[in-house]
C-alpha cells in the first residue's frame, strides 16, 4: 500500500497566515501610519520567511526519502546474498541421520 504523500507547506502557510493576521488586527488597532507601515513590513518578511523555511523543509524531507530508500535498497540487497548462501550451503552438506 502506498502512503500518501504529505506537504508541510500547507502548516507553514497557515502559520504564516495567522501570525499576518495577527499583525494586520494590530495595525487596524493603531492608527499611526508609521506603526501600520512597520506592521505591514514586518508581515511581508515573515511572508518571505516562511516561504523559505517552507522550501528548506520540503527539500529536507526529499533528501531523507531519497537517503531512506537507498540504505532500505542495500539492505534488501544484503538479505538477499545471506539467503542465497544460507541456501546454497544447506544444499550442500551432507544430511545428518
């Protein structure tokens, strides 16, 4: 059975949305317009940010996929030859009576 495949960008997006919400309700609050000008760069670079930290995680969870299957690969791989011989060496010797 296969799994599905997960994002983590959906959860860093939704992280990003609720913190800009947050900020935005807090520039609505104050009415200076440095304070709202602050306010609103501050959400664009946790906008920016999050979409980074969204790519690195997907590239991590690549890299560990791809790792993951290599070492699961070479594993099979060991198994197989130990059976083979275990196999090979049981046909072999003498039966014992």
């Amino acid at each position: 059975m296969k799994k599905k495949s997960r994002s983590f960008g959906g959860a860093v997006a939704g992280g990003a949305a609720m913190a800009g919400a947050a900020l935005g309700a807090a520039a609505v609050i104050l009415s200076d317009k440095k304070n709202q000008e602050k306010i609103k760069k501050t959400i664009d670079g946790i906008s920016r940010e999050a979409v980074v930290i969204g790519k690195n995680i997907k590239k991590k969870a690549e890299e560990f996929k791809k790792n993951t299957k290599k070492k699961e690969n070479k594993t099979r791989k060991t198994v197989k030859k130990v059976v083979k011989k275990a196999a090979a060496k049981k046909s072999t010797s003498p039966a014992k009576r």
